[in-house]
C-alpha cells in the first residue's frame, strides 16, 4: 500500500514524531522525506531535549549555521560511545556547573574543557588501564579543576575544590576532581610507595591539595571509588564510596546500564548542592563547599530561650583505621548557635547577650554510651552571642568504635556576660544527631 | 428502518436505542457495506460533518465513501466512539456556579482528567496492537479522507513507533517510496547521517 497517497501532511506528521535517530533514517529514504526531516525545528527540539541546548553550540563551545548541523556534530564527536550514556553525563556535567555558576563561581572558573578521545587514549597507554567507559565520558566533558599553586599560601586557592571538605582543628581538607595529566603524575607517584596498586589498576582521580592528605581511587576493572584511610601508605587499606550494588557494565558499550562510581558520586554530589543538604561555607573571607549536611535528619536543630543550636556531623574517611577497634571510626561534627532577634528570653524576661560557659556531651556507639563528658568552653573559646547575628561555629571530632552512633548534649549559658551575668545560668539544648557512616562517601 | 441493513455480513453490528432519540446517520463505504452510525460519532469526521452541514442532504440517504473500506470503516467508528466516551468523562468547563462549587468542580476535573488520561493510554496501546502494517496504513487513508484529526494524529504516532530503529530499506518498504536517490547522493547522505545507522533491527 502506498502511504504516498496521503499526502504531505500525513508524512510530515508522521516525520515530527521520530526519534533522532529515526529521523535521520527518514532523511535517508528519499528526497520528499529529507526534506521534512530536515527542518531545523524539528532539530532544535533535539537539541533542547536531549542536550539542553537553546542555542546550536557543538561540543567545542562554536556556534554551528544550524540546530540539525549542531545536533549532527554531537552525535559524531561521541560516536564511540552509547548516546544515552553520553546525555546521562552532559546532565550531571550541567547540574553542578550551573549550582557552581549562581553558587560558587570562582570554583566554576577552575573547571576546565574537555579532553580528546586521543588524550584520553595516551593517558590509559602510560597507566596501562582502561577507564571505566562513564569515566571516560566525563572527562570528554569536563577535564576536571585547575589548581593555582600561587594562591594556595593564601589558602583561598586551595578551597575551591568542587567536591570541597571540612576542617577541625589543625585538620582541613578540600578535594579536588584532577585533570587527566595529574592523575597520571599522581597515580604515579602513588604506585612507586604503594606496591598493591599495580596490581589492580587504581587511578587517583580526586584529591585535597592541603597539608593533610585524602585521596580518592577509581578502580578501572570494577568501576568502584575508593578514599584512603589512615593506612592507606602502608597497607593500602580503602574504603569504597559508593553503594557497590549500584555499579554496573562499566566496560560495555552494549545497552544502556552503564554507570561507574565516578558518575555516581559526582550525581549525588549535586543532588546534595541542589537540594541545600550542603552548602558553601565562609570563613574568614574565603568560601568553600562544607560537607558537614545542613538539613534533618543529619543536622539536628533546638532552640532554648532564643539560643538556636545547629549540629551535624562527617565522616572522616582518611583518618579512619580499619584495623582498629575503638578508634575505627571518626567523625567530626559542626556546632552553629545564635542568638535571635528578640534576644535571650527566659521566663518572659528579655536580655541582649549571652555567654557560653560549660559543655556537656554524651556520645553513644550504637546505643550504648560511649562517653559523657563536661567541661569548660568550647575549643577553648566562650563564644558571646548577640541577637540576630551571624552563627558562631565551631567544629570538632569523635572517634567511635562502630559505624553508628550519636551525639547530644547542652550547653551552659550564662545571660548577659560571663564578666557581668545578668542572671542564673541556663542549659541550651543539642539536640541529638547522628554520626553516621554513609552510603556515599565524599 | 430501525435497524441497519447489511449486504455483507457486518462484525460491527450498531443497534439504534429503542425509544431513544439518538440520531443516526447512514454511510455506504467502497465495498458496499452500510454502517448506521450515531450522529455524535459520525460528527466527528471532518468530511461527513460538512457533508450534512453544507445543504439540506437528507439525512436519511447514505453517504457514499468510495474511498473507505467496510473494515477500516468499522475500525473507525469503534476508535470515535470510545474517544467519545472517554472524553465524556471530563466534566465540561461550564461556569455557572459561585467559587466554592468551583473549586471543588476544579479538583474533581483533575481527578476526572487523570482518569479518562489513563484510559485513553490503555485504550491506544489495545487498539492497534493486532493490526498489521498494512491495516494500520489503511486506516490512516480512511482517517485522512474522512478528515478525523484525532484519530490521524494517533495513527501517527504509532506509526513512528513501529518504525523505530528501523533500516532505510524497511522505512521505504512501509511507506511504498521508492528511493530517488543517485547511488552518489544516497552515499552522502548515509555518511552524513553515519551515527544513525549504529544498532539498527534486523528487517
């Protein structure tokens, strides 16, 4: 039967439902179906919906004469791989450069262009591996971040990591993703002091570039991520980053199941951005991405008497010690309080500050307690609260024999100043949160 | 007469409601066969509706459609009726009412809407799943002759599907095109269209 009978319209319509891939097909079928299948309009909608491009830029950031020329050349420059794999990497590429674009800038302009397939190529002949094919994907699109050697004296370079990171105490860390020519340098360098790793072709892909050291591993034949923990220079002991069950067909280009932990991590890095789980934190002048999670259920708030407290806690992989029963495991937590702007109100009666004096912390693995301790101040400091100002925070850490627990407590507070109390002291309420170790470690 | 008469055996046999003032209308397709059809249903084709709009046509001598078949005929007034049916289900958007009525009109329209989308979907995915290329090509002449817009876009819709991952060779096939391509233009256009032609079915 011949369908040519129904005339343009019909064909046409049916040509503006296709796929495509369908559509170049139909290209291919005869002159009066090329030229329904080739209007720009129909091309634009595949730019926008499978590359989210509202503007005909190829995969080198050049402005191409048309949507259907601009569509082609993706499709040939990633030819070598599946193409929803290809737009499954172009989103999640898209998600953090646009969090980082209204969020965090100065981190965005550290990022940098994609590599070749050729460069890609070189870098596995040198390291004797092959990446992990969304791996590969990744860095075609973003060659990870740019580190200024010059400003990291001033410690502001240094903390523009996109997956960033904490600090307590004299421990800071800020992670890094690494462009391809310094994973080959560093992994390197690792795997002349770490003789394990030869073997199972790990590479260094994200690390903090700060005094103290955590490195990130992908392994190449599993697809799995490993940080390093404090045994990770004599005994090379890791931990995995992400849920092992959801890592699949990390070398086959069949199908379409494939996802690594690289792609995985980096997902949920910006679900977490996105969803304000983190945030950027400032300090002295100098911002930084902040793991330690800002909403319930991981960050507990209470407020007493106009005292609002705010805690949560991190996973400290490279410190943890496998091999060590009561310190196993260590978590460092964040304390946010302040004062609102009504002041410190305790039985209706208002007053403008107040001090804090005394700690109490009671710390449980699992549900046994672990410890219960008093004391002065906090780090050292007695923070003084006025209203509706900024949150005084401090950080600290734990150490816990399990991979569960929790902390709570209160604080002593005394109205007014600690020189000049205005009244009795009274206790401000931590409320309980977890410490927690994670399905994705970052 | 009462009831509609047959030369051929018809597998669609229309009842007119006994008492009811359902009017119906009488169409006579290409090979001979009469289906009497509501007018609601018959209204919604294009061409029957501005038949009768266009003079005083008795509505009691049968329409001819030379260009129907008595099975694509009856395919085609089973999809209008049931789409008739599932958009009864929306309540119209009558406003006669205060705000309150109206809100709670407003979430009841929603809930009526999902439903009769959901209907809609099953029903598609039925209704052509026994029908073969060539029957799904013979209702698309008879839906475009008979100018039913809902049904074409449909018919299109499920054409493109059965045409995905395809081979030029079976897309020319379906659409009965010959390809009019020189041997050195059907080379270029298949190297500039390289990537589509990874992953193909089988014909």
């Amino acid at each position: 039967m011949d369908l040519e009978a129904v005339g343009d319209l019909v064909l046409h319509t049916i040509i503006s439902n296709l796929t495509p891939k369908d559509t170049a097909i139909a290209a291919c079928v005869s002159n009066k179906l090329k030229s329904s299948a080739s209007e720009d309009i129909l091309w634009s909608k595949f730019c926008f919906q499978e590359l989210d491009l509202n503007e005909p830029i190829d995969p080198f950031g050049n402005l191409t004469p048309s949507f259907k020329a601009c569509y082609q050349a993706w499709r040939e420059a990633f030819s070598m791989y599946p193409w929803s794999l290809v737009m499954r990497v172009k989103r999640c590429w898209g998600r953090l450069k646009n969090w980082l674009s209204i969020n965090f800038p100065e981190a965005e302009a550290t990022l940098r262009k994609g590599v070749s397939e050729v460069e890609i190529q070189e870098s596995e002949r040198i390291l004797k591996v092959k990446f992990p094919l969304p791996t590969r994907i990744l860095y075609r699109f973003c060659d990870g971040q740019d580190f200024n050697e010059k400003s990291s004296g001033s410690a502001s370079g240094s903390l523009l990591g996109l997956i960033g990171g904490y600090s307590y105490y004299t421990h800071l860390v800020n992670v890094f993703l690494l462009p391809l020519n310094e994973v080959v340098l560093n992994t390197k360098a690792i795997i002349r002091h770490i003789r394990l790793f030869s073997k199972n072709k790990y590479v260094v892909v994200a690390a903090s570039y700060t005094e103290s050291e955590k490195f990130f591993f992908l392994n190449c034949t599993t697809g799995q991520l490993h940080v390093g923990t404090v045994n990770l220079a004599t005994e090379g002991e890791m931990i995995p980053c992400v849920p092992n069950a959801l890592i699949s067909s990390v070398h086959d280009s069949n199908g379409d199941q494939q996802q690594d932990a690289m792609l995985l991590w980096l997902e949920e890095h910006a679900r977490r951005l996105e969803n304000g789980m983190i945030k950027l934190r400032e300090e002295r002048g100098t911002r930084s991405i902040s793991l330690f999670p800002e909403e319930p259920p991981f960050c507990s708030t209470a407020i007493t008497n106009g005292v609002k407290v705010r805690a949560s806690a991190v996973f400290v992989p490279e410190i943890a010690d496998l091999q060590n029963e009561t310190t196993k495991y260590t978590f460092s937590y964040s304390i946010r309080m302040s004062l609102q702007r009504e002041g410190c109100v305790i039985n209706g009666i208002p007053f403008s500050s107040c001090q804090l004096k005394w700690r109490h912390w009671i710390i449980r693995a699992n549900d046994r307690v672990e410890s219960d301790v008093n004391g002065e101040a906090v780090i050292g400091q007695y923070p003084l609260l006025l209203p509706g100002e900024k949150e005084f925070v401090y950080e600290s850490c734990t150490p816990l024999p399990t991979s569960l627990g929790s902390v709570e407590g209160s604080f002593t507070f005394v109205p007014g100043r600690l020189a000049d109390p205005k009244g009795a002291p009274f206790e401000v309420e931590v409320a309980r949160f977890p410490l927690q170790l994670p399905d994705y470690i970052f | 007469m009462a009831n509609g008469e047959n030369q051929n055996p018809n597998p669609n046999p229309i009842e007119a409601t006994p008492g009811a003032a359902a009017r119906t209308i009488t169409l006579k397709t290409a090979d001979g066969e009469i289906f009497e059809v509501e007018e609601a249903v018959a209204m919604e084709f294009g061409t029957v509706k501005s038949f009768f709009e266009d003079d005083a046509v008795s509505a009691t001598k049968p329409m001819p459609l030379p260009n129907v078949s008595g099975s694509a005929l009856s395919r085609v007034i089973t999809y209008c009726r049931r789409s008739l049916e599932i958009r009864s289900m929306i309540p119209p958007a009558t406003s006669e009412d205060a705000t309150a009525a109206e809100a709670v009109q407003g979430e009841g329209d929603l809930e009526a809407e999902k439903a009769a989308k959901q209907e809609r979907k099953e029903f598609e995915a039925e209704f052509l799943k026994d029908e073969s290329n060539e029957d799904v090509k013979e209702l698309i002449l008879a839906a475009n002759y008979l100018n039913i817009k809902e049904l074409l876009d449909f018919l299109c819709r499920s054409v493109a599907l059965r045409i995905q991952n395809k081979s030029v060779e079976y897309a020319r096939k379906f659409f009965g095109i010959e390809g009019d391509y020189t041997p050195e233009e059907e080379a270029q256009i298949r190297q500039e269209y390289a990537w589509a032609f990874e992953g193909v079915d089988e014909d």
